[in-house]
C-alpha cells in the first residue's frame, strides 16, 4: 500500500520484525507479540464460520477421514502466507500492487472481481455464521440475526484512527476465545487417539466416498483463503521498512515465524472443530448432522451438559465478529492496489455487508434456515474456486526480479507453491465435473 501516492495505512502503527535497530534490547514478550500481530489478523480469517461448517460436516459425516486434508491445506496456507509476507517486505508492494505493475488492466480488473468475490463470500459466511449465533444465544429469527450483522460497520468506525494495537488487543481476545471455548468442547468430549492418528494418515482413497470430495474441496478454501494472500503482504509492510537487503532478510525471517505460530494455532482451532463432530456425532450415530445448528442443539443432549452447547455458541459469535477485520482490510488493499482508489474503512465495510446481506437473506427465505449449513459451504467452495487467481500471480511476482531484487523466493520454496496450486486445481476441476456428472445423471 506504501507505493500509492498520498495513501495511508489504515491502521500505520503496525510493527514490523525486525525493522528496528534496537529491536534485541527489547523485552522478549514485546518482540514475540511484534511478530505475532500481522499474522494472528491473518490467521483469524482461518477460524470464520465458514471453517465451522466444512470442519463440522467433514467430522460428523466421516469422522476423522478428511483431518488429513486440513492438516495438508494448514501446511499449504503456511507456505503460501510465507510468499505474501515476503513479497510485501522484500518490494514494498502487496499483491494487488505487484499485480497491477506486471499485469494490463484487463487483467487486473479481472484479478480485482475475483478478489472482490472472495471477500464477499467470506463476508456472506460471517453473516450466516454471525446471525446463526444470535439466533442460537438469544432465540432472534435467522432473519433479524442477519439484519443485526450490519452493525459491526459501527465496530469498525469506531476502531478507525484508534490505531492497530487497539485492534490488535480485540482481535487477540476473541482468537483466545474460540480457542478457550474448544479447548473446553474438547475435555467435554475427548477424541479417540487412535481414530484421530489414524486420520491424520494421507490417504486419497477416502475422497471417493459420497460427498467427501466436496468437503474436501471446502476444507481447502476455509483454509487457504485467497483475499488473506492480498491482506498479509500489505500489513506486514508496516509504517516503515527495514533498510537494506539484511535488515529485510532478518524481518522476513522474523515474520514467518510470527505468521507460523498464528496459522499452526488457526489449524488447531480448526483441527479441534473437526474432532468435535468426529467425536461427538460420527462417534455417537449422528453421522448426518445438517449443520452448525444442528450440531449446537445435539451437543448438550449428546454430551449431558448445557455447556457444550453454551460454550459452541459463543465461540461462534467470536468467530464471526474476529473475521470481520480480516475481510474488511483485504477489501481495502484489493481496492487500492488494483484500481488505485482509496476510502474510509466503515465505508467500505458498510458496502461489503449491505452486498452480502442479499444472497445471505435470500438463501434463508428461499430455501429456509435449515439450509445454512449448505450455504456455509458452498461459500467455502467458492474460495476455493478462486485460489489459483491469486496463487498464480503470488509465485510469479516472488521469483520476478524486478519487483523483489535480491530477495526472491527460492526454487525450492516456488516449486512448492507451484505444487500447491496443481493439486488445488486438480481438485477444483474433480469437483466441477462431478458436480456436472451428477446434474447430467438427475436429468
């Protein structure tokens, strides 16, 4: 975002490691929480609802089977968030900026709509999961609970000008929320060692059964997010950079192990949530749970205790407020870098919600509130879908040396990546034809 003229960061107070020469005489806690920040605002965006409802039906329908494919799409978001981090501090730019230098402005308006869509379908899985929560905490229609979404734009507004360290501290407590609330789902419900292991054994075999492909599918695209891609390299570039080839090698290094930490904990979290409709549906006959709601309303009868259910609620409020940020700001940087255009952050939060508000509220009359659960996942499917739009530009920007000089991306860490993007695309692919074979079967 740095490279726009007269263009500010929305929230310039961001640290980044290892930009200061003092930066060893600091105290220990401050230099781990200066590398934790940008990645735990990324990382958040990896615990929406979207993830519940994809972790949920992937554990209630075949257990531990599919733990595998999180663990791989965890591991993969770690390596690609590396690209962006490093992207961002080697050259200045963030994606979108990288994108428009390199590319015309066919493509970019292209790469700008796809990235638009992925915010917005992470943004329509906040207000499902958000409005979900309220209904389930409060007993409000689905319907007045989506309404009552619109108001996070007033969170926003009034965060603006606060700086990022204000937004750091709410975005910290609601991550140590879920993560509290599923390390108590968890003692309530113990998974089974030996099924969870087994789980976490790569086997493609298990992607033939009915309907595993699509979760699988899904898993990948709550995991993988592409607008996080554009969002971490340009939050990690902060108000100022490191001078000098060292000093930017030392903040890259320092920034992965940041962003490492923040993505390893979104994957437990998530890794939890899995377990949860492992152990307590698949394990217990429930293996068709419909969805969150489903899921919160078996939980207390299932496991004996009003808490599950209490404590399954309130994460899900957590989840849905904490990703907010990370849509709202990945908006911002899309907007700025693409099409070169600025605007104040509840403005564009305000835009983004009232767009999402009409196929959230839609879907819900049309096909009614038990139908949530699918809607949440199809959102995820559709990230999915838009990964390889990001990707692809991601790797080609780290090993152009015009943008990143001495700093780009090894051979090896850019062959990964490529990797990465070929089973993504093999996959979506697998997932457009079955989807197509079956329309052609019904027929």
């Amino acid at each position: 975002m740095v490279s726009i003229p007269g263009a500010a960061l929305p929230f310039p107070d961001i640290m980044v490691p290892g930009r200061s020469a003092s930066r060893a005489h600091r105290p220990f806690l401050r230099r781990i929480a200066g590398t934790l920040a940008p990645g735990m605002l990324v990382a958040v965006g990896y615990m929406d609802p979207g993830n519940w409802a994809t972790d949920i039906a992937a554990g209630s329908a075949f257990g531990f089977d599919l733990l595998f494919v999180l663990v791989a799409a965890g591991l993969a978001a770690i390596v690609l968030q590396s690209l962006a981090l490093r992207l961002g501090i080697a050259s200045g730019l963030d994606l979108a900026q990288a994108c428009r230098r390199r590319y015309g402005t066919g493509a970019n308006v292209t790469l700008w709509l796809l990235a638009e869509l992925a915010i917005l379908a992470t943004d329509v899985a906040e207000v499902l999961g958000s409005a979900l929560a309220i209904k389930l905490l409060l007993g409000f229609p689905l319907w007045a609970g989506i309404v009552l979404t619109a108001g996070d734009t007033l969170i926003v507004l009034g965060l603006e000008g606060r700086g990022f360290r204000r937004m750091e501290a709410i975005v910290a407590a609601l991550v140590g929320t879920i993560a509290l609330c599923f390390l108590i789902e968890l003692l309530i419900v113990p998974p089974d060692g030996a099924a969870l292991a087994a789980g976490l054994a790569p086997d493609l075999s298990r992607l033939a059964q009915p309907g595993a492909l699509a979760l699988a599918v899904g898993i990948v695209g709550a995991t993988v997010m592409p607008h996080n891609l554009y969002l971490h390299s340009s939050i990690v570039q902060g108000a100022t950079l490191p001078v000098g080839e060292a000093g930017k090698r030392r903040a890259i290094c320092d920034a992965n192990k940041g962003s490492i930490m923040a993505l390893l904990l979104a994957m437990m979290v998530n890794g939890a949530i899995l377990a949860l409709g492992a152990g307590a549906f698949h394990m217990t006959g429930h293996a068709q749970v419909g969805g969150i709601e489903d899921a919160y309303r078996l939980l207390s009868p299932i496991t004996g205790t009003a808490a599950a259910g209490l404590f399954f609620g309130i994460a899900l409020l957590a989840s849905g407020q904490s990703s907010t940020f990370t849509g709202t700001l990945a908006g911002q940087v899309v907007l700025e870098g693409f099409l070169v255009m600025r605007m104040p952050l509840w403005q564009r939060r305000l835009i983004t919600r009232l767009i999402a508000l009409v196929p959230a509220m839609t879907g819900v009359l049309l096909l009614g509130e038990h139908a949530v659960g699918s809607m949440l996942v199809v959102s995820q499917m559709v990230l999915s879908l838009q990964l390889p739009f990001a990707i692809w530009p991601l790797i080609r920007a780290n090993r152009d040396p015009a943008i990143m000089k001495g700093l780009r991306a090894s051979r090896f860490h850019a062959a990964f990546a490529w990797l990465i993007l070929a089973a993504i695309l093999i996959a979506d692919l697998w997932l457009v034809c079955d989807v197509s074979i079956g329309v052609f079967q019904s027929r």
